[in-house]
C-alpha cells in the first residue's frame, strides 16, 4: 500500500514538474538595486516559495492547438513609415484621456496628443512627425467607431519626446520614475490596456511583495511577446528592474510557457547578473491571465472580486517593461509594438514593430497579403481575440496580435442544451460553474448567476471551447456581467 | 360489513371535525379586504404587462382604490375602461394621451451592411459582441428582445428588423426598456409621420452602410406646413410631436431615402428601401 502511494506521487511529480532556476545574485548588482529600498522588503527573492513546489499550473484550463510555428521563427521587422496613421484616442481600461491638439496642429514624433484625464487612464502620443489632418470617428476594435487622431506623416520621423531619458534611473526616486510610466502612457499590453502606473501605485494598507512579469503569451498563434523576449531580453529584465525599484522591491520574477525555451535560455542569460528571476510554466490556456499565473508561481490565490494587490502582487506584462524601459532610458513614449500578423491563409506570417494607428490593412499587405479569402479578422488571439468586421481598425497599445482564420476553422454551428458533462467545470480556471451559470443567464435569472460569481469569470473561453455542445456560454457571461454591473450601477445611483 | 360501517361512520366524523375547524380558522384569521379592489381588477384589461409600474393588474387596483394613482395610469385600458373604473370609484378620471411605441430604424437586412453572427439570438447578448452585426452602430439589431417582452404580440420582426404594429401597441412601453441600442420611443399614437433613424453620423457614414438612414438633408424640413414640426439635431431629423406634422408630410416631402414614414405605412411593409 505504502508503496503504491510513493509511486502515484512521483506521477504527480513528473506531470508537474517545470523548469525552474534561480539566478545568483551577484554582490556587486545587488549592493545597488538594495540602495532606496525599504527595510520590510524581503530579504530574499520571492522564488524560493515558488521553488519549494506544490503548484506549478492552475487548476483547470484547456490545450489549444497552439500555432505559433507560423510566425515564431519571424524575426521583428520595423514596419515602413506610412503616409497616415489614425490613432485611436482611447486605448486604456479607465477614462478615455482628453485631446490637447487640434486640426491643424504640427506635431513632432511622440509629442503629446491626448493627456491622461484621471488617474485611471493613459496619455496618448504622436506615433510620426507631420500634421494633424482630422480629428473624427474611425472604426474601432470593438466593432463601435471611436474617436481618432489622424496624423499626415511629414516623412521626417523628428522626435520630439516630451521628456528626457532618465540615465541613471538605477538611483533616481522612486516617485520620478512612477512619474514617467505614466507620462509615457504606458499600459498593459498583453491585451487589458491597463495603465501601468496605476498597478505601481497600491495603497499602503496593500504591501507588495512579488513581483511578475507576464511572459507566457497563452494564446495560440501570438509570438509577439516571444520574439520581444528572445530579441530584447535585456531591456525587459531592464524594464523589470524599474518595476522593482518603483515598488520597492529587489527581486522580480518573469514567467514564460515552456513553449518557448529559447525565450526562457535569452531572459536567464540577460539576467544573469541581476535578480531577475526565469520561471518556466506549464503549458495551458489561460496561464497568462494574472490570477492564474500568480497562483502557478506563487501559489496565492486572488480573492473574488480581488486585485493581485490583495496578494502582495504586482503583474506587468513583459512588453510593457519593454516599454517602460524605453521610457525611461531613451526617454520615449509608448508609440509602437511589437505584434504579430498571423493565420494560415497570409503569404507571410511575422511580427512587426507597428506604430500607433497602422491599420490592418497595411499590416496585411506587410505579410504579403492572402493565399486565399480568410473567413475571420480577429484582433488578438483567437480564444481572447475581437472579430473585426473593418480592415480600418487601427493598431493600438493593446493589440499583441491581428489573425486571419480560414473558413475551415469557424465553424457555424447552433449551440445544444447542455448533457451535464462537467467538462467546462473542470476546464474553468476560475473554479466557477459554468453549465449551472450559463442555464441561469438563458432564463434571465442574473441573481441567480451573481450568487454563482459570475463575476469572477475572467473570459478566458475555455468553456465555450472545450463544451461539446458548442454552447456559446462565454458569451452568456458577459451578458450576467453586463447586467450585473448595471444593476449594482442603477442602485448605487439610488 | 361492520367494518365498512366503522370506517364510513369514522370517515363523516373526521370530515365533521374537520369541517369544523376550517369553518372556525375561516371566520378567527379572515383578511379584510376592500371588495372594491376585486372588481376594478375584474374591469381593468388583466393583461398583467406591469406598464403601470404596479405589479400586475391587481396591485394596480389596489393602489387605484387608495387613491394612489388615477384610473387612466393604465396604458392599455381605453378611455372609456377608465371612465368606468373611476364611474364606480365615484372619482373623476382626467384624458390621457394614448401612446405608442416606434422603433427608429428602418434599416432591414436588404438594406443593411452586416457580418456574419454566430451567437445568442438575443439583442442584448449580441450587443456585447462588437455592438451587434449591423454595420449601423445606431440601429435595430433584429434578435427580436423587445418583441418577446411585448405581452400584446404588437411586435413584429421583418427582414431582421423590428416593426411596431400601431393598431396593436398599447404603449405599455415594456419593449423600451429591454432595448439595448435604446431605439424605441413611446410617441403618441395620433401622430403617424416618424422619422426611422436613430444614428447621429453624417449622411455619407449612414449611407454606407444603410440604405434607409436619415441623411439630415432636410427636404421633409422645408416641405412641412410650419418650420417647427420637424426638429434637426445634427445629421439627424425627428418629428416634433409637440407640434406634429400632417401624414401627408410624407407624401409631400418624398423623402430620398424613405426614413420619413407613416406608422401605418411601415408595419404593412408599403415602404421599400431606395437608394437614389
């Protein structure tokens, strides 16, 4: 009996073991980054919870056929300067920011369009030199027009950043550099658009412990964040070490999928000198949503309704410590990124260092354009990605990925009543019920579902992927989402 | 035999008893109540839609006997229902306006850009989903909420596009609600003349993708008896329904892309799209 259990356990031991090393701190760069830092900061980096072992992945989750073969190999290539680019005014979570330039205007390359309006949102650049032609609607990514900017490239391509590069910021406060994430507008570029800086601003009664940097680019088809970590490993370490020091912490942690160990072997080596920290992970949708991916390295759960705050953690994604590293050093705005232009049916499939307000349709051309018709443009990842019905959108912050699906791949189906397999169940990171969840939404029932959190779901799509009778219940969710949040609007209100 | 005499002569004892003390609970817990409420609930339409905002005919009456609100608060009872209610309450019963409900889109799938959409069949989910397939940010998505909430079937959903049946709209105003592009209005029922557009864009973006769209150039403006029965907001116009214009403002202004239309005109599905 005895010996049945040690073996079953080094089953389990096997299925979740992970590559993980932990660098050495050399004294020399360990002496400098501890200069500023407060004396509760834990002495030792927060790996060694993570190293002692028991969760390695979240619970749950799915395997999507990945894809990424089609664009990883793809080194990053500048995108050409275009003749016009139409910036989207509002491309962070949080208050849309408020337009300072008007028609007419000539403006410098990364001169100030649009400033922050509150404390949640992000200020907006100029992607080129020229003139501002228009201000008006375009289409946006979700499907409804939005405000934009359109910029007339002068050909110059002058900077003219509004700030300076911090040089020495490995001794600047804290505070200045806090500052310049958010005067660069940098936001989560992993998809969310959050604004950095308001990550890096917790409350003091929220301390921060651990640091993460969101390398594991879970979504099929999406090697942006891969080609940036194996091209640029050094300023992501770099722009980790400006998160540490904002927060007060000496130690980061970056976790990537093990899908991608050439990214993993480039991040070590960059790092080798500092106290950044490689972590791989399993691989599994979603282990880049923050919840997840904080439990997989920490083993801390966020509460319902919580922030990675209420755990002592702070997740940037790795494009945008790219980001705030270019802030920071060169003293430039977030104008550009990297993404990818993916699918089966384009010629060339790749990553391209894309400035704000490209549309899709250059991008498209770029990658040689189409073998065949495409049946759907998504902007992002497939599971997580928007359907676009406009080859107008134009890239912003947050756009990690613009994929071409084949008609092979959609598949038109009518969604089933529910067979009561507990597939979802136990696919759902989240540990929610989504059968029970999606059956209270169809009969309009969103207490019922507020009851069942429906508001922990995170929309990851595992559900609505894995579930045989291809029941649309992502979508069901965000309706429960939707109306609950409108209520609890409504009464609030009263 | 003794035994079936025992047990129907236990049987009428038990039943006895047993009336008894039903016939004591009924008189000892009796719940007074107004027997008025009763018959103004009988009088009133007992269609339950709760367009009152009571819950149910019932607790209208109720709120009706104690003088709460008047008879004719009752969107669906005709005039002359509240006449009666307010006859048998000995109170007065003021006029009120009779409403309807009109969707401002005329746009149909013939005369509409779309996308494919593969999801819920409910506008309020499929708005959540790049704001609907309708190349129209504004318009009628055509999943048919607002006419599974109508209690009256007055609701009618052709060519993926939802049409108010004038003659069966009571104005209960339950579709208003569920809308999510919040495109349905309650107007009074005597005007006829609307305008079936609801999106503030300029003509040219309103003719891309939609062949019914109020392009604001004005023609029904000029056409119209007084200067003030159509109000322009924009790109777009609206019949003023403080001072509204006679149905044959259609006929007169010819409208170029038809979004000037009677009610009756468009639930029969006389107008068709053009594009000129």
């Amino acid at each position: 009996m005895i010996k049945k259990i040690t073996k079953r356990k080094k089953v389990i031991s096997h299925k979740t073991s992970i590559i993980e090393e932990t660098i050495e701190i050399s004294p020399s760069t360990s002496e400098k980054i501890k200069d500023g830092v407060p004396a509760s900061a834990p002495e030792k980096s927060n790996i060694s919870v993570i190293s002692r072992g028991k969760p390695r992945k979240f619970k749950g989750g799915v395997h999507p056929n990945d894809s990424k073969a089609l664009s990883a190999a793809s080194p990053v290539q500048d995108a050409p300067l275009l003749d016009k680019y139409r910036v989207i005014v509002h491309q962070n979570i949080g208050a849309p920011p408020e337009v300072l330039v008007k028609k007419g205007d000539e403006v410098k390359k990364g001169a100030l369009l649009a400033k922050a309006s509150g404390f949640v949102s992000a200020s907006l650049h100029a992607p080129t030199s020229g003139t501002v032609t228009a201000i008006d609607k375009c289409d946006g990514p979700t499907g409804i027009r939005v405000a934009a900017i359109e910029i007339t490239a002068d050909g110059e391509d002058e900077w003219g950043s509004p700030f300076e590069p911090i040089a020495d910021w490995q001794n600047a406060e804290a505070a200045d550099l806090k500052q310049r994430v958010s005067d660069a507008g940098v936001v989560g570029m992993g998809g969310a658009g959050f604004p950095s800086h308001v990550k890096l601003s917790p409350p003091p009664a929220k301390p921060i412990d651990t640091l993460i940097l969101n390398g594991a680019e879970c979504e099929p088809y999406l090697t942006a964040d891969h080609r940036l970590m194996l091209e640029q490993a050094e300023e992501v370490v770099a722009g980790a070490a400006i998160f540490a020091r904002i927060l007060g912490l000496k130690s980061a942690v970056i976790g990537v999928e093990n899908n991608k160990p050439d990214a993993i072997e480039a991040l070590k080596k960059a790092s080798a000198k500092t106290n950044v920290t490689v972590q791989g992970l399993a691989v599994n949708y979603p282990q880049g949503a923050e919840k997840q991916l904080i439990y997989a390295l920490t083993g801390r759960e966020v509460p319902i309704g919580g922030l990675p705050m209420d755990v002592g953690c702070v997740v940037q994604n790795v494009a945008s410590a790219a980001a705030v590293n270019d802030a920071v050093v060169k003293g430039h705005p977030s104008i550009e990124r990297i993404t990818t232009v993916t699918g089966e049916p384009l010629v060339n499939p790749g990553n391209w260092r894309f400035r704000l307000g490209t549309p899709i349709s250059k991008s498209i051309e770029l990658a040689g354009g189409v073998k065949y018709q495409p049946a759907k443009l998504l902007l992002g990842g497939p599971m997580m990605g928007f359907a676009q019905s406009s080859l107008d959108v134009t890239v912003m912050k947050n756009t990690s990925g613009i994929l071409l699906i084949p008609a092979e791949q959609v598949s038109q189906y009518t969604s089933d009543p529910c067979i009561r397999c507990g597939k979802c169940v136990s696919c759902c990171p989240m540990g929610i019920l989504p059968a029970t969840i999606s059956q209270a939404v169809e009969n309009e029932r969103f207490d019922m579902a507020a009851q069942l959190n429906v508001l922990a779901c995170i929309e990851c799509g595992s559900c609505s992927y894995i579930c045989p009778s291809h029941r649309p219940l992502n979508q069901h969710f965000k309706r429960a989402k939707s109306e609950i949040m409108a209520a609890r609007k409504k009464e609030q209100k009263k | 035999m003794i035994i079936i005499l025992v047990s129907l002569l236990f049987a009428a004892l038990l039943g006895a008893i047993l009336a008894l003390v039903i016939g004591v609970a009924a008189k000892a817990f009796a719940v007074e109540s107004d027997p008025r409420i009763e018959t103004v609930t009988d009088m009133l339409p007992g269609a339950n839609c709760g367009g009152c905002g009571y819950a149910g005919c019932a607790d209208f009456a109720k709120a009706i006997v104690e003088g709460a609100v008047p008879p004719n608060d009752c969107p669906v009872a005709s005039a002359e229902d509240a006449v009666r209610v307010a006859d048998y309450l000995g109170i007065t019963a003021e006029e009120k306006e009779k409403m309807i409900a009109v969707v401002k889109c005329s746009g149909g799938i013939s005369d509409t850009v779309r996308s494919p959409y593969n999801g819920v069949e409910d506008c309020r989910s499929a708005v959540l989903v790049a704001g609907g397939s309708k190349g129209c940010d504004y318009g009628c998505i055509g999943f048919a909420s607002c006419a599974r909430a109508c209690p009256f079937d007055a609701i009618e959903i052709r060519d993926g596009l939802a049409v108010v049946h004038p003659d069966l709209c009571v104005g209960c105003g339950k579709c208003v609600d569920v809308c999510p592009k919040d495109l349905i209005v309650l107007t009074p029922a005597a005007v006829d003349v609307h305008v079936y557009c609801n999106s503030p864009e300029k003509g040219a973006a309103k003719r891309k993708v939609c062949k019914t769209a109020c392009i604001g150039c004005r023609k029904c403006v000029k056409a119209a008896d007084s200067e003030d029965q159509m109000l322009i907001d924009g790109f777009l116009i609206a019949t003023n329904y403080d001072n509204p214009p006679l149905p044959d403002l259609v006929e007169k202004a010819a409208c170029p892309t038809t979004a000037l239309r009677l009610a009756t005109q468009h639930a029969a599905g006389d107008t068709e799209g053009v594009s000129k």
